[in-house]
C-alpha cells in the first residue's frame, strides 16, 4: 500500500467517501509516492488505495491530470472533454448532481426543518 508523508495543508481530502465534512483548513497528509493526493486519515488513505483505484494512477506522476472540484455533472464532462486517452480525471466531491437540480439536503438540514416544524407545530397547539 501506499505510504503518506509527513502532514502538509490542503483544502479538502482526497479520499471521495471521506466521511468528514471536507470543509475547513485542517492538515492533510500527501501521499508520499506521488504526493499529488492529500488525506485527512489513514483509513482514508488506504480506502483510496484499495477501493477507489489510487494505486492504478499513483506511480504514475507523469500522467496528466484533471481535478473536478465542482460537484456537478457538467464539470465532470468538461474535464473528460479536456483530457486525452490516458490522462487521469481526479474526482473530489462525494456525490455529484446536475446543474439544474436542487442543491442536495444534507442530513443536517433536515434535522433544522424538522425542529422548525415541530416549534411551528407546539405554537399552534397541535
């Protein structure tokens, strides 16, 4: 498996199902091999490499690569549009969706909606 250096600052990790938030400036790891990837965790860094195919792209440094950091659908295009045969196109977002569709809801935002309703609900003594 693949090694990581010591800590250096990036702004989001590389790990795609990183459970974190991925927002915030906390220090990341780079990947010691290739050190264009950056984790927050070991369990991410490994995830990476086993699961989600770092080690296929990871020896390769030479290779061109394309970062999607916006999490539409559109941008995942243009960078497949933008890249020749062999070029490596780095997905950073855990879920994408169209440019069109509503932005996701995220557990949090239903948990605000939910006490907003039910202070709705007590105020009129339902």
């Amino acid at each position: 498996s693949s090694k990581m250096d010591s800590s250096e600052t990036a702004s989001i990790c590389s790990c795609i199902s990183c459970p974190k938030n991925k927002k915030g400036s906390e220090t990341l790891h780079a990947c010691s091999i290739c050190r264009s990837v950056y984790y927050c965790s070991k369990e991410c860094q490994k995830k990476a490499w086993t699961e989600e195919g770092h080690k296929y792209s990871c020896d390769k440094p030479h290779v061109p690569r394309h970062t999607v950091d916006t999490p539409t659908i559109e941008a995942i295009q243009t960078a497949i549009d933008a890249a020749e045969p062999g070029d490596i196109i780095i997905l950073t977002a855990g879920s994408y969706h169209w440019e069109s569709d509503v932005p996701q809801t995220t557990h949090a935002d239903l948990a605000d909606l939910a006490k907003s309703f039910q202070r709705e609900s007590n105020r009129n003594g339902d």
